[in-house]
C-alpha cells in the first residue's frame, strides 16, 4: 500500500507541473525546476512545525480550527513556505531572467509541496479504492489549489520585478494567496464532500484568473 501511496500521490502533482509548464515559452532547466519542486515538498517540514506554534499559541486564545483566523493563519504559514522555496532556488541565479518565471518557480513549488502532503493523505488509507478516490479528490481540489494560490503570489512577484519593487508586490501576492487558499478551506468545511461542486466552481474561477496572469506576463517576455 505505501508503493500506491507514494506513486498515486506523485501522479496529481506532475500532471499539473506538466501543465502549467507549457504556459513559458522559454522553458526553464530541468534541472531547477527538478530542485523547485523537491524543495517545496520539503519545506512541509517547517509548515508543520510552524503550524503546531500557531496551534498551540490560537489554542492559548481559545481559537479553535474552526476560526476564520485560524484558517487564514494556517494557509498562510503554507503559502510563505512555498514561496521561500521558490526564492531560495531562483535567488541571483542567471538563469532567473524573465518576469513569468517567477510564476513558474511559485507553481512547481507549490506543486512540490502538494505532492508531498498528498503522499502522507494516501498512507492514510486503508484500501486502494480509497486510495484512489482521495487522489481524484485532491488532483481537482487541494493539488490545484496550491498551484493556483502560488500562482497569484508569483503573478505579484512578477510586477514587482517589472515594477522594481518586489518586496510589496510579493506581500500583495501573499495576502490574495491567502485569501484563495483561506477561501476554499472554509468552502470545504462549510459544504465538505457532500457538495464539493462549490469549492470546484470556485477553483475554476480562480484557475481562470491565474492562466490571464500568464497571458499577461508572457507578453512582456
């Protein structure tokens, strides 16, 4: 079962890299994109001690999980986590040349990060149809939204490299990829899998603001 785990929890991940891949017309080395993507996986460590801090201290407040500040807390731990990973592997590096690169290194950051967290979700599971089910729930749901919410922070980051000023564009980006990410939690703890139409239409919308933002930035290449 831990072979399926590993191996379905892969599949999600680099169906969407894949994907938005296809999106920069000067594709960027396997080799960083390779690194971007582990890097995020890994930074799930610190989110998870981060967010036991969070939890603990919200705990202290009387703020249980089901607090929209809680909620929003912890999406945001996640998404500057997967931003750092995308900076620390893109920081001074020549081959970091171009405004839409700044999504790409966000999203397959992301989608590193998201790799990892639905590997753990599978090993979980007590059976494959299960198994299954849950990856088909996460490749349109969690998977997508961590790509989607990088991506609106690599958007800000982007304007800001065009823009010359980085650091309060990539804090406009951290607050709308909160939002997003706050947003479709809170849609799922509202309707949870009884009617999961409407954290999927919700993505969609997303989705379609995020491939603009690509149409955008691939004009100024």
């Amino acid at each position: 079962m831990i072979f399926w785990a590993i191996l379905l929890g892969i599949i999600p991940g680099l169906i969407w890299l894949f994907f938005y891949l296809q999106e920069d017309p000067h594709p960027e080395p396997k080799s960083m994109i390779f690194m971007t993507f582990v890097v995020g996986g890994l930074m799930s460590v610190p989110v998870i001690i981060f967010q036991l801090w969070a939890n603990d201290i919200l705990t202290f407040f009387n703020i249980g999980s089901g607090a929209i500040i809680f909620i929003v807390v912890m999406a945001l731990i996640e998404e500057i986590f997967k931003f750092l990973a995308a900076f620390w592997i893109t920081y001074k590096n020549p081959e970091f040349d171009e405004a839409i690169d700044a999504m790409i290194y966000t999203v397959t950051a992301a989608l590193g990060f998201a790799t990892l967290e639905n590997v753990l979700y599978l090993g979980n599971t007590d059976s494959l149809s299960m198994a299954f089910s849950t990856v088909a729930l996460r490749f349109i749901g969690a998977t997508l939204l961590h790509a989607l919410a990088s991506g609106i922070l690599g958007y800000y980051w982007a304007k800001g490299i065009i823009k010359k000023s980085a650091f309060i564009n990539i804090i406009y980006g951290l607050l709308g990829a909160g939002f997003v990410h706050s947003l479709f939690n809170l849609l799922i703890k509202q309707y949870q899998l009884v009617n999961f139409i409407y954290p999927s239409l919700f993505l969609i919308l997303v989705a379609v603001f995020v491939l603009t933002d690509f149409d955008k930035l691939r004009k100024v290449v």
